[in-house]
C-alpha cells in the first residue's frame, strides 16, 4: 500500500528503526526495492531524483506511486535532492507524498527561504518535506579539519533551522558522503547525539551505501530514522549489465532483466536487515 511518508518516519522513530529509501531509476529497480521489502516483511521508500524523472518523464513516478499502491507492504515515495520550485511542484501535482527540498547549497538564510516555502506548498498538498543543514559533498578528501567541519551541520543552528522551516525531517551532514567512502567512514556520531537533542523530527542520513552495520545501529540508536541508499543498488545492476555485454553469445534481455532485479534485491534485503525494519510492516500499516 501507498503510505503516509510522515507515519512511516514517526512509526520508525518510536520504535526504533529507520527506513531504507533506496534510489530508483526503472522498472527494474522499483520491482526489486518492493520484492525486498515484501519478502523481509518491512516498510519501505521508493526515491526518486529529478534527475531520473528528468530522463524517462512523468511515468517513473506513476510507476513507484502503483508500485506501491500493488505492494503488499507500507511503501513511500520520496522526491530526492529537489533544488528547484519547479520540480517539487511537478511531483507533488503527481501524488507524490514526500519530497526533499534541499538548498543546502545555497547561504543558510536562502536556504530557510528555499526549504520554508517547499515546505508550505508540500503542506498545501497534503506532502511532507525533508530539510538539509550543512553541505554533503561526493568526497571529502583533501579537506582539513576546518573546511570538513564547516560543511557538518551545526546541531545549535539545527534548532533554529527545523523551526524556521517548519520542515517534517532533517537530513543530517556529519562526515557522510554521497558515492564512495575513501577508506573507513568517519562520521560524527558525537555531533549527531547533539543534533538529536536539539531537534525532535525525525533525522536522516543520505549517503548511507558503504556504512558498516555496527555504525548503521550506532546512527540509529541516535536518531537516524532513514537512510538514502542509491550507489550500492544502482552498481549491483550495472555489473550485471556489464557481465551481460561481455558474455559470449547474446543474453535474452529478460534474464538480464531478472540478473538485474535480483542483484538489486539482495543489495535491498541487506540493507533492510541492517536497518532493522525487517518485520515492522504491520507496525507501519
Ligand atoms: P549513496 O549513493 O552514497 O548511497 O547515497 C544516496 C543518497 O544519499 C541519495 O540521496
């Protein structure tokens, strides 16, 4: 079923678990994310990016909206990284129940503008919003300790910002990075316990493919109700194709299409596991 994206995080958050949102960009993904949350028993997200929605059109949103509305476990669909008026709109006139409006490139004032309006018109139509405070970078080599710390968020501004917005979640930046960690993950779980004391939303941690499971449980236990999961899922598809392009003789593009489908839901299944919502689909029905 399609699920209220707000009860989803509130559930999590009183029980203690978080949400995987996993990024997807075809039919394959949005089956293989749905078949993982079905057979784990878990709630879950379909995320999509504009830039996805950008390259195949409107009809991958309709897809993850009946996707889940057919699935037989709670589903949301999310809006990721939205930096524009124009593409929240666009989704939420589509039903789309959960969008991030994110301006966290912009100097905070203009994010408080940015993330307070997204949030008024996601309100007005019945959606929820997702804030970022501080910056997450694709890397963070090369950074000094200053530079590193200037990007995290700031858990006294933090107070401030979920007020200002009046924003349903916050996605935290506390050394997480979106892609590859380069070495050992190094994320400020000091700072995230003094975010999670300065604000009561729930919080979420993008960047969240390459995380051990021991900092994954750390994460939650302070606060972390949902995490983005995009690089892991998307290269267990592309190694499949690219096994596929390399193998002698041609491949039927249906077993390619299963090849893909499971690779991905394995990725899912264990992300799930880790993120201990396996199980919790009644809590969240
Ligand atoms: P990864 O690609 O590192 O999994 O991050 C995904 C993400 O945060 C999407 O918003």
């Amino acid at each position: 079923m399609l699920a209220s994206a707000k009860e989803l995080l509130l559930t999590a958050q009183r029980h203690g678990y978080a949400l995987g949102a996993f990024n997807v960009y075809n039919l394959e993904g949005v089956c293989a994310v749905v078949r993982a949350a079905e057979s784990e028993c878990s709630p879950v997200i379909l995320q999509v990016h504009p830039a996805a929605i950008r390259v195949v059109g409107k009809p991958l949103v309709a897809l993850c909206l009946a996707a889940a509305r057919m699935s037989q476990v709670p589903v949301g669909v999310h809006l990721d990284h939205s930096t524009s008026d124009a593409d929240i709109r666009g989704a939420l006139d589509l039903g789309v129940p959960s969008i991030m409006a994110d301006g966290s490139h912009l100097p905070y004032s203009e994010n408080v503008a940015f993330a307070r309006e997204m949030a008024a018109i996601a309100h007005a139509s019945g959606a929820i919003a997702e804030v970022e405070l501080g910056r997450l970078t694709g890397t963070e080599d090369g950074l000094t300790v200053s530079e590193r710390n200037a990007k995290l968020t700031d858990p006294a501004q933090a107070t401030e910002f979920v007020r200002e917005t009046g924003a349903d979640s916050l996605a935290v930046c506390i050394g997480n990075v979106h892609g590859h960690y380069h070495g050992e993950p190094n994320l400020d779980m000091e700072r995230l316990s003094r975010i999670r004391s300065a604000v009561d939303v729930p919080l979420v941690l993008h960047g969240a493919s390459g995380l051990p499971t021991a900092m994954v449980r750390n994460a939650i236990g302070l606060g972390v109700c949902k995490f983005n999961v995009n690089t892991e899922l998307r290269e267990a598809f592309l190694g499949v194709l690219s096994s596929s392009a390399g193998s002698e003789g041609k491949r039927d593009l249906l077993d390619v299409m299963k090849d893909g489908i499971a690779a991905m839901q394995s990725v899912a299944c264990s992300k799930i596991r880790d993120f201990g919502s396996n199980g919790k689909c009644s809590l969240a029905a």
